[in-house]
C-alpha cells in the first residue's frame, strides 16, 4: 500500500484555522534569525479525505481484538468495553489541564483516588500511585521504591532476584534501577527452586522480583515458603502484576508477603493495548514504604482531594500525574463488575485455560504437565523433525483468522523450549475456544503431512513472511523519496 | 457478566471435559492460607445506566474545562485536535491490537510508524526517530541515560530553563547510576551560556537544553551545541513544544547529537496531563544505544514492501539486563494520532498554525504590557512569555471569573520569581479572546 507521501499533491492540506488578523505582517520580526527554518518542512499535502481514507485502509491490514481470538500468553488480550471508551472521552474530562488549581479538578481527582482505593483492597496493598505510564515502567518505579528503602535505612544491597522465567522488562528494569541481576532456575515443577532461593538470598540481596501465576501459567504453591526466605533476609518481595487476572478475589498478593507490586491495567483491567500502549502501569505498596512513591499522589482531606507529597518519594518518573483515560476504563471496569464479576472473571479464565491444555496436550507437548492457571505453556518441539519451527505454526494460525499465541516466550532449559503460551482470558466463548482448538489440530496434521505449507505461511494475510534480516542489513527508517509520486 | 460469554452450563461442560468436578480443582496449587476469605469490599456492580449516570456526575464535579480556554502550556498545550484525528483513532484496528510482533497482521501499525517516523525526521532532520516513549520528560530521561552509555563519562549538563517535571524525571532515572547532574541557571529568559562554559568539561557526557524552554524561550542552539562538541560532550535538546517545528530549524542543521520530544501537541486531548507521546531522534550513528520500538522497511517473500519493527536487538525482551531500556509498551496509538495530525496539517498547515501561535502570544503580550500592570523581561519567545504581576490571586479570580484557566504562577517551581506568571496562547484563541483577555486583566 502506498505511503501518505505518496498521495501527496502540491497545494493541498487537510486543515482549517481562525482568520489571522494580528497586527503583524512578517513572522521574521518576531522570531531570531538564528532559529527561524530558512524552508518548509517537507510533510505530506492530502485533504482531509485523502486522510481518513488513507487511515481506514491501513486499519484493515491490522488483526484487533474486535475481530477475533486473540490469545497472546502474558498479555491479556480481554475485551474492551465500549462503555468504558465513551466515559473516558467526557470533554471534563479530556480538557482538563494538569495545572488547573486543585478545586476545579475534583472530579479527576476523585476517579483517581477512588481507583487507588480500589486497586488497593483487590491486592491487598496500602497505597497506590497511579504515575507509571506501562508494565515495564510500574517496575523501574516498584525497583527504584526498594532501592531507596535501603538507602534510607543506611543498607547498601547491590543484588536482586530474577527468576528465569520472568519477562525481560524484569532484568531489564532491575538494571536500570542499579542493581546486579542474579537469576534463580526453576524446578522441575515449573516453580522457583527453593533451594536454589535460600542459597542465593543474601544480605547483599535487596529482593525477589515474581511474577505469580509464573510465565508458565502455574501458581507457585511455595509462595509462602518464598516470602519468608526473602524477608528473613530482610528482602523485600516484588510483584509482577502481568498475570493478575487469574487471582482476581482469590488471592491478594498482599496477604502472601509481597511488597511492592505493580499493575497492569491494560491486561486485568481491561483497557485497550492501543497497538502498543498507552497503558498503565500503577504501583501499590505495603504502609512501611507509602513515603517512598513517586511524587504526588492522591490524598482526601476534609472531603476534598488533594494531592499528597510522600517525604522520601523517589521523585517523579514522568511529567504530570498519570495516563488519566486508561484510569477511568479500569475504574469503570471494576465499578461494572463488582467482588462476584472480579472473581468470575479470574474462575472462567483458568476453566478457558485448562480446557484448552486438556484439548491441546496431546499435538503440542506441554512445558509442565500440571493444571494451569489462566495461560498453558505448550511446546512446538515435537514437529522439528518435520523442519516445521513453532515461528513456522505461529505463521500458519494467522491463515485460519486467529491472532497467533506467544511464541518462544517463557525460554529456559529444559523445560521451556519451542514455546506457545495460550491465554484465553474469559472473553472467549467455548465455541470460539472450540474452533481455536480444532484449527491448532489441523496445523499440527499439516505439520506432519505437508510442511511446506507451513513454512511458506502465511498464505492469506495482507503481505507474507517479512525479510527482518534485511531490515537491518539495508536500514530504511523513514521515506526518502520525494513528495507528489 | 456481559463481559464474559460462557454460560454456567459451558463451564460445567468445560470443567467435566477438564476432569475436574469443580473450579475447586483447578486451585489446588493455591494454599488456603493464601486464599481471601469471603469476598473483596467493592461497591456493588453497576448496569451500563448507572455506571454512566455515576462517571457523568463526578465529571460535572470538574469544571467544564471545554468552554475554559487555558493561558497555561507549561508543558500541555491545547491546541485544536481535528475530530478526524479522533475518528482514525476509535477504529478498534487501532486501539484493540496489541505491539506489531506478528508483521503479516500488523501491518497497519508499522507502515503508520514509518510514516510518523519520517514526518519527525522531516521536522528536526534526524536520521534515527524512536515514534514513542512515554512523554517528553521520560524521553529526556532516556537521552541522558543514552549519552551516559556512548561517552562513558558521569556528568550531565541541564538548564535550568528544562521543564521542571523533566528535570526531575531525569534526576529519578540517572540517580542509580552515580551520575552528577549540574544545572546551569538562566539568565534574561534564556539559559546563561557563560554559566555552561563555566561547568563544562572533558567529563561532560552531555549538555541538555529545551528549546523553546520552560519560559517558552527560543535558545540559539547552534551556538550551545559548538559549545558541547568543543568539549566533547553529547548536544541534547528537548523540545515540549513540538508546535515550534513548524516555523523553527531543524535541530540536525543546528548539530543537534539527540532531540527528546513531546509530541502531544500532534493530535492529543491535554487528558489531564497524559498519556502524551515522547519521541527520541539521534544521528545514523548512535542507533544500537537507542531504547524504544523503531520500524523499518523491508520487502516481503514475494518481494512487496512491507513494514517490521527493527533493530530489535536492543529491546528487553532480547536483551534482557543488557537491553538499551526497560521500556515495551510505550504510547503507541498516539503515535497513529501525530501521523494521522501532521498528514492533516501537511507542509503548509503546520507552518501556519506555528506562525499563529507566534503571533497570538506575542500580541497577548503586547496588550498586556500596554495596560501598563507588567513588569517585563525581553527575549525571543515562541508561544509562551513571562510577565511580572504584583496582584497574581486577583488576576487568577478574575480569568476563571471570565472562563480562562489561568497562567502559571512559576513561583511554584522556581520561587525567586514571585509574581511571575508563564502565559501560553495557541490558536484556539481568537484576536477577540485576546482583546477581552487583557480588558478582563490589563483593564
């Protein structure tokens, strides 16, 4: 499909603005020379129609969750509720500027500190700060809150540990935040292996971070034997909020010793992924290190809201307060769903699950062998000896309407090799589940029988297989060509 | 549940299929002593109906900010965001689609952040243009830790005249990394050059500059960077107020070594502060140290264009603690709304609405100076100047009083200005709401 560039004609534009009757005839006598652009710069020239046309048909070479089963493990594909779209898009809201004295902002404030509350009573933490802008930047925060705990108690702890199947931000976020990254294997039942745990937990050790249920879907039955290795250390315990959805109102992270967690309100709390964001990425925290969150956050006094100043706050990790829409979806999503809609939610996504293993075991190896949680790690391995990759089987899902699983994500030897994380969430129904199934079947039979096909896949998407090689090779980053083609 | 489609039969079915007499089954893992007992304290579940009525009412407890047109920027700048900007947005091919890994399906997104990608490059000249971290001062942030990677010195340079909710941003980012921060303070609207002369030195990873700054001050860019390069250090500019590229150089022809941006005045409501959309942009060269989600192009088996995310070698998910960042999901479907904004605006558009923007600021001030209540300081400014009250509780009644959300009163950031206030006019303002803005203040 053709670039905007591409469609540009001289002379158009697709934008309107006020009559400019300023009292000034050259813009040159208001801005210095050594900073005014000696030339236009070159954007596109395309009406308004040109646009929206333009935009509409690039949407349709994208797979959304409105158009199917999207089941990417550790992502929480659920449905977005429409509701939740309108009511964040209210002009009160959407107008409203974050330097507007605190009275007139009320309302804000108000969404604000009534979804903390809430975050807080399903997590069983303290206090929440709603600033993180994602995942990933809910842990930079969450690692930067333990780093100044110990600061502030005179401790210097330079380690943290990672389990091996953790998600990349963990390492990533640890080592951003200044610490060593020390990894812990799991065991043969896809948990931490404990002993590994009590001989790497140290006093140089400032933590465990975990993700519970783990990337390979399983809820670490150890939790308890964990938070009492890591606190009699004087660790902290951190939570990877990426698989909350299968504890909602069955277990709170907070009541089995964890510290610190975040949040991901994109996944559980059903906003939108936007294509890659923007989601949120709140922070909750046990009392004894409410002081230290970024600064502000949101108070109630005398019956107003007001912003609150924690004394040891790590500072801000962004400007402003918070992605304020992605705020009022998950507000309005646990407003529609109660305690009973919470815990029905966290039920059907492990029967979906667990359906799904059952049906699958058999054509697709799984990781471990054991009842899930709310995702199933399978395998592709068995199909190597055909030359078909599980990249290969991923490829090919596509060709039967299904947005592909997680693919070689959770890796680690020996267990989680060729790997193909399912996540159904709750959103979909036995029917679609059932046709999911039986299309992986097909793929595995033509694995076997006709391979080709599924290394050549996918056949019906918008372009086939992409050379990503030769993205680098031969970097291309922006259009170089002209405008008017 | 409306939300969940499975009746209780399906699950009954379900579980049976499962082997499992109940959900029961499914938990074993989970000690009890872990398990919540009874359920959570929530409110009540709320229909459609009442959860709309309950969100309508807490918005009425806000102002209603529409028909308040805001003389504060200050970092969240109103400017007109075309309805069909929000209509390419609503489609749910954009905003119900997760991160582009699956190419063949995602093509929509990727070909949309080349074109995005080529547009910012287009504005600042920049090779390399990372289309989303999360905002102007995390992106800030991240061309610290950047510069701190590729020199491998420990000091940084910042102005004082850098967004204040950015300065502090970058010191919570660089504060692991024992990293000295020295902020140069201003001098007359602009950053004291001599001051920077003074402080930098052969262990300056990088001198960081905003442009037009916190007071909406044009800096000379050139000049600063000669300066930076002689002593080897990494030339950094923000810039929080992309409108300012429609009419100012691009930063590459002012030897700029990485522009971290905000582009929120691309196609983004203010949405009380976010979510904005960062970008980062830096010379061919420095792309293995830059963090962030980049698209490239590429042909597909059959030899057709087509679009991937590249240069992923440098991303967490790869690299783990080794990775350039921590940062996956950035503000992505923001990045679909600049490329649907600035294809709007075009070539022509964008010069204009900037030139606008010049214009209305600089007769606001005009205006106010006449009336004789301000006290002035003089230098080249966009679309945001400070003047000098000596009654700011007044002013501020009297602007809300007239459906104005007031300037910003700096002395919250930088309390040696008392009295000073930071105004802001873009093109939502009319010559006449100009005109009774300083009849209401100036009067």
């Amino acid at each position: 499909m053709k670039l905007i560039y591409e469609k540009s004609v001289k002379g158009r534009g697709g934008f309107s603005l006020k009559e400019d009757n300023f009292p000034y005839k050259d813009i040159s006598s208001l801005i210095p020379n050594y900073a005014l652009s000696e030339e236009e710069k070159a954007l596109p020239e395309v009406s308004e129609v040109d646009v929206i046309r333009h935009f509409t048909k690039l949407s349709k070479l994208n797979y959304g969750l409105d158009d199917g089963m999207y089941p990417l493990g550790s992502c929480t594909m659920k449905y977005n509720p429409k509701i939740n779209e309108k009511l964040a898009s209210l002009d009160n809201f959407v107008y409203a500027h974050p330097f507007t004295d605190q009275r007139y902002v009320q309302g804000s404030l108000q969404i604000m500190y009534e979804l903390s509350e809430m975050l807080s009573e399903i997590t069983g933490m303290d206090k929440f700060s709603l600033m993180p802008a994602a995942g990933a930047h809910g842990e930079l925060t969450g690692v930067l809150i333990i780093r100044k705990f110990f600061k502030d108690k005179g401790e210097k702890r330079s380690k943290i540990l990672i389990p091996d199947s953790a998600h990349g931000t963990n390492p990533a976020s640890s080592a951003m935040a200044g610490f060593k990254v020390v990894e812990v294997p799991s065991n043969e039942r896809g948990g931490i292996d404990i002993e590994k745990l009590n001989e790497l937990m140290d006093e140089d050790t400032a933590g465990l971070m975990l993700t519970n249920p783990n990337t390979v879907g399983l809820f670490d039955e150890n939790i308890e034997k964990i938070a009492e290795i890591v606190h009699s250390k004087g660790g902290l315990l951190y939570y990877d909020g990426a698989n909350l959805n299968a504890l909602l109102g069955i277990v709170r992270p907070g009541d089995t010793g964890f510290d610190v967690v975040h949040l991901n309100l994109h996944k559980t709390f059903s906003t939108p992924h936007g294509g890659g964001g923007p989601g949120a990425g709140a922070v909750g925290v046990k009392r004894e290190l409410k002081e230290f969150l970024p600064s502000p956050i949101v108070g109630m006094s005398n019956g107003e809201y007001i912003f609150e100043y924690p004394t040891k706050s790590i500072g801000r990790v962004r400007a402003f307060y918070t992605n304020f829409p992605v705020i009022v979806k998950a507000y309005v999503w646990i407003m529609s769903l109660g305690s009973d809609g919470l815990r029905e939610v966290a039920e059907t996504s492990i029967i979906n699950a667990n359906y799904i293993l059952k049906k699958l075991k058999r054509y697709y190896k799984p990781a471990y062998d054991r009842t899930c949680m709310h995702e199933c790690v399978l395998t592709g391995r068995e199909y190597k000896e055909f030359g078909v990759k599980t990249l290969d089987i991923a490829k090919r899902i596509m060709d039967y309407g299904f947005h592909p699983p997680t693919i070689y994500f959770p890796h680690f030897q020996p267990y989680a090799e060729e790997t193909i994380m399912i996540e159904p969430t709750e959103s979909e129904s036995k029917e679609t589940i059932d046709s999911f199934i039986e299309t992986m079947i097909k793929i595995s039979e033509e694995a076997k029988t006709n391979p080709e096909l599924l290394k050549e896949a996918p056949h019906n998407t918008p372009v086939g297989r992409l050379d990503e090689v030769r993205a680098v090779r031969n970097p291309k980053l922006v259009f170089k060509g002209d405008n008017d083609k | 549940m409306r939300y969940i489609p499975n009746t209780k039969e399906q699950k009954e079915e379900m579980l049976k299929e499962i082997g499992a007499s109940s959900v029961e089954d499914l938990l074993k893992d989970i000690p009890a002593s872990a398990r919540v007992k009874g359920k959570l304290n929530l409110p009540s579940p709320l229909s459609e109906e009442e959860v709309k009525e309950k969100i309508y009412n807490i918005s009425k407890k806000n102002l209603d900010f529409f028909f308040y047109k805001p003389l504060v920027g200050a970092g969240a700048y109103r400017h007109t965001v075309p309805e069909a900007v929000k209509a390419i947005i609503s489609r749910e091919e954009f905003y119900t689609s997760y991160t582009p890994y699956q190419p063949e399906i995602s093509q929509g997104n990727l070909q949309s952040m080349f074109e995005y990608q080529t547009h910012i490059s287009r504005l600042t000249g920049m090779d390399v243009v990372v289309p989303s971290i999360y905002d102007g001062a995390s992106a800030t942030a991240e061309a610290a830790l950047m510069a701190l990677r590729l020199t491998h010195k420990n000091k940084v340079i910042v102005s004082q005249l850098i967004h204040p909710h950015y300065r502090e941003t970058l010191n919570t980012y660089v504060e692991p990394h024992d990293t000295k921060v020295v902020e140069i303070p201003y001098k007359n609207g602009l950053t004291d050059i001599e001051k920077l002369k003074d402080s930098i030195d052969n262990e300056t990873a990088a001198v960081i500059i905003q442009s037009p700054n916190f007071f909406g001050g044009i800096e000379d860019i050139e000049k600063i960077s000669k300066i930076a390069h002689e002593s080897g250090a990494i030339m950094v500019q923000v810039i929080a107020e992309s409108m300012s590229l429609g009419l100012l150089k691009q930063p590459a022809k002012m030897d700029v070594d990485i522009v971290a941006g905000e582009a929120q005045s691309f196609g983004m409501d203010i949405n009380f502060g976010g979510p904005f959309n960062g970008y980062l942009c830096s010379k061919m060269k420095f792309i293995r140290q830059i963090p962030g989600r980049i698209a490239g192009e590429t042909v597909d088996k059959n030899g057709n264009r087509g679009f991937v995310m590249t240069f992923r070698a440098r991303e967490q998910d790869i690299r783990r603690e080794k990775a350039t960042s921590n940062i996956c999901s950035n503000h992505a479907l923001n990045i679909v709304a600049g490329n649907a904004y600035l294809s709007l605006v075009g070539k022509q558009g964008l010069k204009k609405i900037a030139e606008y923007n010049v214009k209305a600021a600089h007769y606001l001030r005009s205006k106010l100076l006449e009336s004789g209540k301000f006290e002035q300081i003089d230098y080249p400014f966009f679309n945001e100047f400070i003047l000098k009250t000596d009654n700011k509780d007044s002013l501020k009644e009297k602007l809300i009083k007239n459906n104005f959300i007031p300037p910003l009163d700096l002395s919250l950031f930088y309390p040696e200005l008392e009295g000073f206030m930071l105004f802001c006019t873009t093109e939502i303002f009319s010559k006449d709401d100009i005109d009774s803005i300083a009849q209401i203040i100036g009067g």
